[in-house]
C-alpha cells in the first residue's frame, strides 16, 4: 500500500482528536489544511481502495478501542470569505468562528449555533441545531465529494435536510465546503442572543467532563434526555462512563473510559426506555470502528 500523500502518519492515537477522549489508533491519519489536499487524500484512499473517514472536531462521534482500519483524514482546511450578506467557507472551519465573524459583521441567522462544538463541515453533514433552527435554514449551497471521488455543488434541496440528518450523511459524501446566507440585523441584539445561547448551553449542558453530547435523537414528540431522567438513570456508571447528573441525554468520560464502557451504558439505556415506555432510541452519535 503506498499513499502518494505527504505527511500522513501511521497508527495515530484518535482519542485526542474528539470531545469524548475515546478511540483507538488509525492506520492511516493525514490532517489537510486545504480543500485541495483534502480531495487529493480521498481519492488517493479510493485509488489504493482503503476505507478512509473524516474527523472534523470529533464531537459527535464515538471510536471504537481497537480504533478505525483505514485512513483518517482530519479536516482542517478553514478559509472562509464574507461577501455581503453571504459567507463561503471550507468545510474545517470552526462553526464558533462562523458565529462570531457573522455577529460582529451584524450578519443574522447563525446565532442557533452558539455553543455547538463543530467544524462547518460536522455541522452540515448532521444539519446541527437547536431548538431555535438548524444548519439547512441558512445554507446555500454545499460543494461535495461523491463516493466516487466526483466533485458536484448541492442547491439546499439537493442536500435533502431532516432532524440531524442530510444527504451527505446517507450517501456517505464528503463536505468540502459551504455558501451560507445570512440576513442584515443589528449587529448589538445579535451578539445578545449570541451571549444567551452561550449561557444557556453553559448553565443546561454538562460540560465539566468530556462527552459527545448529546448521545441520543429525541423521538417524535418527546426529549430523550427527560426519558432517561424519568427512568431513573442519571448518574448510573459502567467502569469509567457516566449518565450525566445534569443532562440525561450526556453519557460523559468521568474517569478514562473506554468505547466498550460507554457502548455498554448505551446499550443499557435503550433496553430500560424501551421496557418502560416502548420507545426505541436511536443514536445521534457516529460510530466510527465498530465493524
Ligand atoms: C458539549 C457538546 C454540545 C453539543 N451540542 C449540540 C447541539 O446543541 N446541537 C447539535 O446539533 N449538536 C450538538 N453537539 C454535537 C456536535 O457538536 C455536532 O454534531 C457537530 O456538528 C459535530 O461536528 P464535528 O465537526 O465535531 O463532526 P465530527 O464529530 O468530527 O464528525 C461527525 C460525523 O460527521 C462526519 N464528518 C465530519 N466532517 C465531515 C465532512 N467534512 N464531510 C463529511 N463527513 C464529515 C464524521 O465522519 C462523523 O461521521 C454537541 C456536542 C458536544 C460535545
């Protein structure tokens, strides 16, 4: 196997390059700084066809211990331009950057996004939101990698958003980048909501230990977190895994869990909501490794 990509490295550690601090080694690991770089690392995984996934600030994933059997290719290409009330902006762009520039411009629309840790790129692919809006509200356009390594742009229709959920996520289509199109506010009631959504997010989350967030989408017409607080399972722990206190739907790393402790605390969750309220969970979280 030979990989025509400068600098990757091998058997590369991942647990330090998520919000959780879980996983185990890639085989391959290559971070791309450009958007260049970062479709010349796919297509050389295609052309050697190695299995090869991306990591953007890996706060949405779990990796497996034994870790993921191909290459990792870490997205930090992260040039972005506002041009009126439009900013592009390459898909390892910090999303809490994206917030901020936006607000100080009086630019609105991406406030929603305070306190989401992402890449652009994380944030498109699992249309992240809140209850206030979510990414497909202010996207143009995103340019995508297909399974084949083809280069296409997606109007927002074409993205085909849902709850947590797009196009890319199901076709497993890599984002390189995206068009948003914000809206002309002022620039002080902006960075108010911005503030608030910041302290809301402190004062709601559990954000002392590391954790994927939210582990669990919330079924139709209720909160998973709320469920697992009902059930009486805030608090429970498997070797180091821990149910949040604070926020039910947290599963946190209290003390150096392992992917098994935390895969073994999930399994138990949706057993004991499913004996309770015939509800079955479905994780929110991505696994990564577990095949
Ligand atoms: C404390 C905390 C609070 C959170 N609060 C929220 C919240 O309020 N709302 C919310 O929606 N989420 C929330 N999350 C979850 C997380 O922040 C989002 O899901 C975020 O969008 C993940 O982005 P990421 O860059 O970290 O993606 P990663 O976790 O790195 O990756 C997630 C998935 O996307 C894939 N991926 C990443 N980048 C790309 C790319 N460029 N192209 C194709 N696939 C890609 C990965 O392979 C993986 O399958 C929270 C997480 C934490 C830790």
């Amino acid at each position: 196997m030979k990989f025509n990509i400068p600098n990757f490295q091998e058997h590369v550690i991942l647990a330090p390059f998520t919000t959780m601090k879980v996983g185990g080694p890639a085989r391959w690991f290559v971070t791309v700084a450009t958007t260049k770089e970062f479709i010349h690392a796919v297509r050389e995984a295609l052309r050697n066809n190695v299995p090869y996934c991306v990591l953007g600030k890996g706060a949405n994933v779990l990796i497996s211990d034994k870790g993921f059997d191909g290459l990792m290719i870490r997205a930090k290409n992260s040039h972005y331009v506002f041009r009126d009330t439009h900013v592009t902006a390459e898909a390892g762009t910090d999303l809490t950057t994206l917030v901020m520039q936006s607000a100080q411009r009086g630019l609105a629309g991406l406030e929603f996004a305070a306190g989401i840790p992402s890449t652009l790129g994380g944030a498109v692919r699992g249309n992240a939101g809140s209850r206030e809006s979510e990414m497909k509200n202010v996207i143009e356009t995103v340019d995508i990698l297909n399974a084949k390594g083809e280069q296409k742009t997606l109007t927002v229709a074409q993205c085909e958003f849902s709850y947590r959920n797009s196009r890319m996520k199901q076709q497993k289509e890599i984002v390189l980048s995206a068009v948003l199109k914000l809206e002309r506010g002022s620039k002080d009631t902006i960075l108010e909501k911005v503030k608030e959504n910041f302290s809301r997010k402190h004062k709601t989350q559990e954000l002392k230990f590391p954790s994927s967030g939210c582990i669990f989408m919330n079924p139709a017409a209720s909160a998973a977190g709320k469920l697992i607080e009902n059930a009486g399972l805030k608090g429970m722990r498997i070797g180091g895994a821990k149910i949040s206190e604070i926020h039910g739907n947290f599963v946190i790393n209290e003390n150096n869990a392992t992917a098994e402790d935390i895969i073994m605390l999930i399994s138990v969750i949706k057993q004991k909501i499913r004996t309770l309220y015939r509800i079955q969970l479905h994780e929110e979280i991505q696994y990564i490794g577990f095949d």
